[in-house]
C-alpha cells in the first residue's frame, strides 16, 4: 500500500504514481501485514483438541478404573464421559468448524439437551428432562434468535424460519403433555407462547420482507 503526499490518498493497489497528480507514491505498508497468520491460529487450536481429546481419554479410563475398584456407580463416568464428549465437540465444531453462527448455536444446544435427556434416563428418570430442560432449551433459543435479530437488523427476516422450527419443537412439547409424557407443563406452555409471539411479532411487523421471505422458502 502506498500513499500520496501531495493528494492526501492512500493507493492499495501496487502503482508507483498517483492516479490523480502523477507524483511518485511513498511507500506506507504492505497490505499482507494487515491480517493476522491464521494458518498458525488453527494449527494451535488444532493442537489442543488433539491434546484435550489425549487427556479426556486418560481421565475417562481412570475414571473406569476407580469406578471398578470402589464399585461406584456406572452412571458416574457414563455421565462424565458425555460430558468431555461435548467440550471437544465445542472446540472442533464450534471453534475449528466452518458453519456460520447459527449451525453452530443449534447443534450445541441440541446435544446438551440431548445429553441431559440421557442423564435423566441413567439416573432412572424423573421426568425433570422433559419437564423443564427441553422447554428451558426452546426458551433459550428462542432469547438466541431475538439477540441474533437485534445484532444483525439488516438481516432479520433471514431467523423466520429458526423461529418457525421453535414453534413446531415447542408445540411438540405441549402435545407430549397431552400424551402424559409432560407431566408440568408450565414450562412448556410458556416456551409454547414466547416461540408463538416471537414468530408472529416479526411476520407482523416484518410486512412484506417477511411474507417475501416465507415465500421463497416454501416456493409458493
């Protein structure tokens, strides 16, 4: 990159004269040095999942072997083993991986919900999964999509569809309830209606952007 005394101009390009006087440029910097070394970034972080996934594996099979030793519950390293399953699943998919944002925040939210509705099973179930984790699960979705259409206003009517998604998800909790598989349905109710007004409020104030965006999603 080099600069213009007399125009006050910086040319990007590599042109030994300015395109305005057609006085010779001086050298300022070059452009490469304006971006960080990503190569070395990833090759870091790269490093360390491979080293967290070496030391996961190390304490689960200590774990196993205490557990063996003090006849301690099965349950104990099964659940721990979930749990570093998750952290290197965030550092590979959340961190190295190359989806956007919002493939991202779904997956993740989805395994450990995933993961807990798996915990109350291993401990005998008590329905505390699908009485509040789940629905607490929708609710904090749907809070991820208003903060999403807040940060990125000029793009908002790109979530309708997430927010249809949280709509049906949360309806099918309510009809789990019907079936007697929710047993406390306050949760659910109100994940029911946030996802609802959430929808309707930016199909409502969206106007046409909004029905344009539905239509092409659905090819009507």
């Amino acid at each position: 990159m080099s600069k213009c005394i007399q125009c006050k101009i910086e040319v990007l390009d590599e042109a030994q004269h300015c395109p305005l006087c057609q006085s010779a440029l001086e050298h300022t910097i070059d452009v490469e040095d304006m971006y960080p070394d990503i190569k070395m970034r990833t090759r870091k972080l790269v490093m360390f999942s491979r080293i967290y996934l070496f030391l996961a594996i190390v304490a689960e099979i200590l774990l196993v072997n205490i557990s063996f030793l003090f006849r301690w519950s099965s349950i104990v390293y099964i659940i721990c083993a979930m749990a570093l399953f998750y952290g290197y699943t965030v550092i590979r998919y959340a961190i190295l991986g190359t989806s956007g944002y919002i493939a991202k925040t779904i997956v993740l939210i989805a395994m450990a919900l995933a993961m807990l509705v798996a915990a109350d099973f291993f401990v005998g179930y008590h329905g505390w999964s699908v009485n509040y984790v789940l629905p607490s699960g929708i609710l904090l979705m749907d809070i991820g999509i208003l903060i999403f259409i807040i940060a990125n206003r000029k793009n908002w009517q790109s979530y309708i569809m997430l927010e249809l998604f949280m709509v049906i998800c949360s309806g099918v909790m309510i009809l789990l309830y019907a079936f007697g598989v929710v047993t406390n349905p306050i949760v659910s109710v109100v994940a029911f209606n946030v996802s609802l007004i959430l929808f309707l409020g930016t199909v409502i104030i969206g106007g046409r952007r909004a029905r344009v965006e539905l239509k092409r999603r659905f090819h009507i």
